[in-house]
C-alpha cells in the first residue's frame, strides 16, 4: 500500500513537470506546494541539513566549493552545510530555506548559530558558471521566485541572459537581500577576493582559533585560478556538483606548488566573450554591486530578532 502510495505521489509530480516518474524519483522529490509567487522543492537530502551550525551561502561560480572545503577542516569542527549541496543549503535563499521547517521538514537548520555570506565580482560568477555549462541549473537554485526549470530544460544562453532587460533569470539581488534583510541569525558578508585578509575578524565570528584560519584557508587568487585551469581542460557540463567538488579537490591537490606563482587576473581567462557582454553583465549587477561594495572585504550583521 506504501509503495503505491508513493508511486502515485511520484506520478502527480512528474505529471506537473512533465517528466517519467522514473526522473522524479531520482531526484527524491518528496514535497510539492505552490504558493501564489514559487513552487518549492524539497528533497529527502535535505533532512542532512538537521546538524548544520554554520551555513555557508553564495550565488555560487566564485570560488565557494573552495572555501568550504577549506573550512571543514578547522578545528574545532563548524559543522557546515555540505561543500557538494548535497543538503540543498549551498545556494538557496534564505527564505526557501526557512521554507523548509513549514513544509514538513522541522528538523533542518535547527542547530543553526551563524551564517557566512560569500560574494564577489558577479559578472564574473556568471561567466564561470556559463563555461562550466550550469548557467541555467545554477538560476534554478539561486533564484528565490518563479518556477524552476526542470534541470535547466528553458536554454537560456549567456548572450540573451546579457540582453534581457533586468535579472528576473537569477535574481542575485533577491539572493542577496534574502540574507540581508533578515534579523534572526548573525551574517557575516565576506568578499570571497579578500578570505585571507579578514583572518582575525572571521575567526572571531565563526568563534575557532584565528591559526585555524591561518592553516586551511589559501589565497583566493590561488583558489579561482586552480578552477580556471581545470575548467579549460575539460567538459563540466554533465557533472553532479558533487562529483565536479570532488575533481576539484583533486586537480588543487596536484597543483598546490602553483599557490606560490603569481596568478593571472580572472578576466584573461575570458578572452573569447564579446566586449559587449562584459558591460551588459555589469550595468545588469551595477545596482546589487554598489550595495554589496559598501559592505567592504568582512561585514558582521548582527541579529535583532532571534528567537522570533
């Protein structure tokens, strides 16, 4: 009767998404709910999100599978949420992830004590997650309204992405302003350029050792350009997240000599994409950026309604 139950439940789903039953089930989707603005899903996986204590957040494509990896290995542990987002936490808004506790999923976040808000140069962002061709799975994830498109089935390209008037595809100032504007949890906003040059403000905030920091954090300049000479070699398009996290860590582990070489800056290894969407990207993001910039390299916000 169970196992007929839940067939039927996953035939309704793949019935809205127009896909085989058999998809649905390998993406677990267990809850479907609409409300007047979003469609959510949520995922079994998300039940792992129960013991996370730091949740580090970003658009993603500026270096974040990077740091995360960097700061799991800190002692005392941060327990945070899962480098390759197999919690579904590494990219959401924060209110879909609030969603989660009134859909059904009471144990998520529960433990959670802080937030670590990573950005960066968005244009940028953009442009790496386009070449790794996750320019629509990422809007998906990033994006806080509008339904999303079945493993990005919609084709948007980075060239109509750069003329179309406003973001409404990913939102970044939604994403953004969903962790700014809300007052439960303590946030600190760090410049993802500039990760090693907060070591004793980040310290204090993530309450570990500052010679923690110190150990496993590497520079950013490092870090991007590690991911730019892997991301040339090869085709990412099909990788889960999970396992392009792990090939990542491998590729870095077999270059680390280059932390020692000056690296180039990020836009040479752009040199293929037209002028023309470089200053379209940017006059997109001008407003976002302006606001973000005012935060500098390390903001700590503070909660003023926690409990609430």
């Amino acid at each position: 009767m169970k196992v007929c139950v839940i067939l039927a439940f996953l035939d309704q789903v793949a019935t809205a998404l127009r896909i085989s039953p058999k998809d649905a089930s390998e993406d677990t989707l267990d809850i479907w709910t609409r409300s007047s603005t979003d469609t959510i899903f949520i995922t079994e996986n998300t039940q792992d999100a129960a013991h996370v204590e730091t949740w580090i957040s970003s658009i993603g494509g500026s270096g974040t599978s990077s740091f995360m990896t960097e700061v799991q290995g800190v002692q005392p542990s941060l327990a945070v949420n899962s480098a390759d987002d197999q919690d579904g936490l590494k990219h959401r808004p924060f209110g879909k992830a609030q969603a989660l506790r009134r859909f059904g999923k009471d144990r998520a976040l529960r433990r959670l004590k802080r937030i670590v808000y990573l950005h960066g140069d968005i244009t940028h962002a953009i442009l790496s997650l386009n070449r790794r061709g996750w320019l629509n799975v990422q809007a998906d994830k990033v994006r806080s309204t509008g339904n999303p498109s079945r493993r990005g089935s919609r084709g948007m390209t980075l060239e109509k992405y750069a003329q179309t008037p406003g973001d409404e595809f990913f939102q970044v100032d939604k994403h953004f302003h969903s962790f700014k504007n809300q007052c439960k949890y303590d946030v600190a906003f760090l410049d993802i350029t500039q990760k090693t040059d907060h070591m004793p403000e980040l310290a204090a905030f993530l309450k570990i050792p500052e010679s923690q920091l110190n150990v496993h954090l590497k520079p950013w300049g490092f870090s991007h350009h590690i991911e730019n000479l892997m991301v040339e070699r090869k085709d990412y398009s099909n990788y889960t997240e999970a396992k392009y996290v792990q090939e990542l860590l491998e590729f870095q582990n077999k270059n680390i000599h280059l932390m020692e070489q000056n690296t180039p800056e990020w836009q040479s290894h752009y040199a293929n994409i037209p002028a023309w969407v470089f200053g379209a990207l940017q006059e997109k993001f001008a407003g976002v950026t302006a606001e973000i910039q005012k935060l500098g390299g390390l903001h700590i916000q503070r909660a003023t309604c926690a409990g609430s």
